[in-house]
C-alpha cells in the first residue's frame, strides 16, 4: 500500500536542527530586502547583486570588507607548502594561494550565542 503526501521526517526522524540548519540563499536574501523594503522584486535582485560584487571586487583588490555589527572579510596569501594525495599518500608541493578569511564581529557572536547586547 503506497500513502501519498507522507511526511519524510514521520518516517525518517530529522537531525538535530544545531548540527543540520538551513542555507540562506540569494534568492531568499532577495524576498527578505523585498518584503522589508518595498521594493519591485527586480530592483532587490539588482541590490542583492550589486552587494555582492561589491564585496567579490574589493576582496580581489586585496582590499577589507567591514560591516559594522556583522563582520570583517580579509584577504591572506599563503605561502607555497608541502603536503600529500589522501589518496595516494604521495607528497607534493601545495602552490602559494590566497584565501578568504571571515571574522564576526563581536556583536554578532554574541548573538549567534544568544547573549542579548
């Protein structure tokens, strides 16, 4: 006998929602700015993007992203290293690269930790 429309966590029992959360996506940052702003859903895609490469073009200049109450974006250049294949064991050298490194501000941590500022 087949149910139609069964919940899959009634017969799956869900993970921990702290070890599992949900993933904000550009799409739902663009219905938040939409909802709180008012604005025509095409000019909040057009915010949305426009934040963002902001953000990508100034981290590619090498250039800090600080955004007061959330955080700082930076930019680290790693020197060139010895490593190895997981696979295989075999050791190599790891090229020079550079990374991007987030820091939350303490305001958000706080937060993010449930202590009221």
């Amino acid at each position: 006998m087949r149910v139609a429309n069964v919940d899959p966590f009634l017969t799956n029992p869900p993970i921990q929602k702290e070890l599992c959360p949900m993933t904000l996506t550009k799409d739902q940052l663009v219905k938040s700015v939409q909802k709180s702003s008012e604005l025509p859903k095409t000019i909040s895609i057009d915010v949305v993007v426009s934040l963002f490469e902001i953000i990508k073009k100034t981290l590619e200049n090498g250039e800090r992203v600080m955004i007061s109450g959330f955080g700082k974006f930076s930019v680290r250049d790693k020197n060139e290293r010895r490593g190895r294949n997981p696979e295989t064991g075999e050791r190599m050298m790891l090229k020079s690269r550079r990374v991007i490194t987030f820091k939350s501000s303490p305001v958000l941590r706080d937060k993010v930790n449930g202590k009221s500022g």
